[in-house]
C-alpha cells in the first residue's frame, strides 16, 4: 500500500530453504528470457489453445516524475473507495482543492530523487517489470503455454490491459499474484476488486486464482532473514536497533476487521525467532502516515527520532511489507527518516534493500507461483 507519505508522523545469499518445493529450484538465468507476450503483447496474437498466465500486480506509479502525472496518479489513488472510505463531498473539496494541489509538486519532487532516469520511470516500474522477467525465464521449462506478464493497481500497465493481453493469448486459467506479503483491503482487495471489474465484462472468462498473503511462510521468513544477515555483513556499523517499518493504515479499518495489523505482528514475530533478536533489538513501527485520523502505532519517523534522542548511534531500518522498492523506502525511509535520525544525536543509518529482484526475491516469487499453479502444471 503505498499512501502517500506525512512528514511528522525488495547478490543476496540465501541459507538453506525451510520449505522443500518440488520440482527443485532451478537455477535462475543470468539474463531470463522474457515471457512471450509480455509487456507489450498485442491482442493478434496466435492464441494456445490452453493457456496459463501468471499475472505480478503491484500497486502503481506515476508514469513521470512532473505533477500532472503525479496528480493525475494521485488522484486516482485517492478516490479509490478501498483507500480513502470516507468519500464525502467535504472530501472530494479538501482533495481536489488543497491535497492535489499541493502534493502534487512535492511529491514531484521527491519522485524526482529516486526516478529512474535511463528508462525514464520509477524504481517499482523497473523492479516489477524484471521480477516478472525473470519468473518467466525459470517458468520457461513449463512450456510456452505459460505466459508471465505484471500490471499496476493505479495508472500504467492497468491490471485489466494486462489480462485483456493474457486472454487474448489464449490463456483460460490465470493466477493473480498481488505481491503485498500482508494482506490489506487498501492494497490486496482493491488489486481483486479490479481484476473481477475485468471478468464481468468477459462474456468468456478464464478461470481464475488469487495469491492470498504470505506473511507467515515460511520460506518468505528465511529470505528475509538472509537478505537482511547478509547486508549487515556488509555495513561497516554494528546495528544498536533494527527497526522493521510497514505500510501504515487507519486504526479504524482495523477495528471493522482488516487483519493487516495482525499479519504485520506475526511476521516481525517470526523475524524476532529466525534472528534471535527480541523486541528491544527488532521494533515494529507504521510509516507513511497521511491525513488526521488515527493510524496504527508507533509511527516510524517518531520512533526514530526517540531512538535518536536516547542516544542510540547505529540504526538499520528494514520494510517488511515491500516486495520492491519504491517512494515511501528509497526516499521516505532512506531519505527523510536517516535525516532525522542524524538530526537528533544517531550516527550511522542504514535503509536495508527490498528483496526486488534479486536471486532470492525471484526464487521466492517462483516459489510462491509454483504452489499457487498446482494442478495446472
């Protein structure tokens, strides 16, 4: 969930997997081939007559770091009804009149820190894009019947452009990956809301399945925890403090029954016991805190500071519910938090990558569609 952010509020070595999978993982491919159509597939082409797609959804992106597309891609976040609940008219004029506006140029701007300037998109866009790549390189051994693509929840590629190109390949079973690991209705509904609009409009649909959260596997869990081993070997600072910082999200969504909180809870838990940290040393907080209302607890850029403020010098900040990354952990975290960190006494600071595309991220993500593709493959 990647809400936009208040300022006061995914070679990484990978131990041996907890979690056999059959068949064995293969070896990931220095250069994967791309799924055939991937991005960029056109609607004639030659149909299998029994396809199966897999489809990575992640949240969105502005298609360039300037404010109309900021805007433009804010906007459409924020009238999401799974996002902002409240859609009163007193809303719509505080939105449309003042947040719009006014975000719009600041975020520009802090997109414009983090943009990636040769493909001329965002780090999430790049990062989506191989980590679909690259499943489609070791899905390959299934056959060609099987077709990898990706899409964004908000602005370009849309979630219903992309299954449009599946079906239109030939694929009559698809499986949705939304890659949030803590199941949230802000992120992980609003990807299936979107992918049913798509389906009522089939006269033909293709059957279909959704990833459901994965907050708790096992396998997931130890590629955190290598990942996470094996950066801080390469830091020249001991950590004081870990802090695992996830998404935020209004405490009264939890209270009708989200079970983000939770999900996040039992994750860093099973961090704290693969790590052997306890909860002194691994912190849970909620960063990207936006609006009035009260949202979960602690906030990230408090803690931070509080850390800071008690003389804590060496601080590694880790994101937990981020497959990739993006605005809120290259720039939010790394940016603004390490700022305030070294403003109030802290030292050393380090943001810990997202799994992205690594060779673990991708062996995770494979792992993750071979157990939601069984009985298919």
């Amino acid at each position: 969930m990647s809400a936009p952010q208040q300022s006061d509020s995914p070679t990484i070595a990978v131990e041996t997997p907890v979690v056999p999978v059959e068949p064995a993982a293969p070896e990931l491919p220095a250069t994967a081939p791309s799924a055939k159509p991937l991005v960029g597939a056109t609607n004639d082409a030659m149909p299998t007559t029994s396809g199966i797609g897999v489809l990575l959804v992640n949240l969105g992106t502005p298609d360039a770091a300037e404010p109309k597309a900021v805007r433009r891609y804010l906007k459409e976040f924020l009238t999401d009804p799974r996002v902002i609940e409240k859609d009163s008219l007193f809303w719509k004029f505080v939105l449309n009149g003042i947040i719009l506006p006014i975000r719009s140029r600041r975020k520009a701007r802090d997109y414009q820190k983090i943009w990636n300037n040769e493909k001329n998109e965002s780090p999430l866009k790049t990062i989506t894009r191989s980590q679909a790549e690259k499943l489609a390189g070791i899905l390959e051994p299934l056959g060609k019947h099987v077709i990898v693509d990706w899409a964004m929840r908000y602005a370009s590629p849309s979630i219903a452009s992309r299954l449009e190109a599946l079906v239109a390949s030939g694929c009559d079973r698809i499986l949705v990956m939304p890659l949030y690991p803590q199941y949230a209705a802000p992120t992980t509904a609003t990807a299936a809301d979107e992918v049913f609009r798509f389906l009522m409009r089939q006269r033909r649909q293709p059957a279909l399945r959704i990833m459901p959260a994965y907050y708790d596997d096992p396998y997931y869990i130890e590629v955190l925890s290598s990942s996470l081993k094996a950066e801080l070997k390469a830091l020249l600072f001991a950590p004081d403090v870990i802090v695992a910082s996830y998404h935020g999200m209004p405490q009264d969504y939890v209270r009708k029954g989200d079970p983000y909180e939770s999900q996040c809870v039992r994750t860093t838990q099973l961090l704290r016991e693969q790590l052997k940290l306890d909860d002194s040393k691994l912190i849970l907080t909620y960063q990207s805190r936006f609006g009035r209302a009260r949202w979960l607890q602690p906030y990230t850029i408090a803690t931070v500071k509080a850390l800071a403020k008690k003389g804590v010098k060496n601080l590694v900040v880790i994101t937990p519910g981020f497959s990739a990354d993006c605005l809120e952990t290259l720039e939010e975290i790394a940016v603004e938090n390490a700022r305030v960190f070294k403003r109030y006494g802290g030292e050393n600071f380090a943001a810990i990558p997202c799994l992205n595309d690594s060779e673990a991220g991708t062996l995770m993500i494979w792992q993750l569609a071979m157990r939601e593709l069984k009985g298919w493959v």
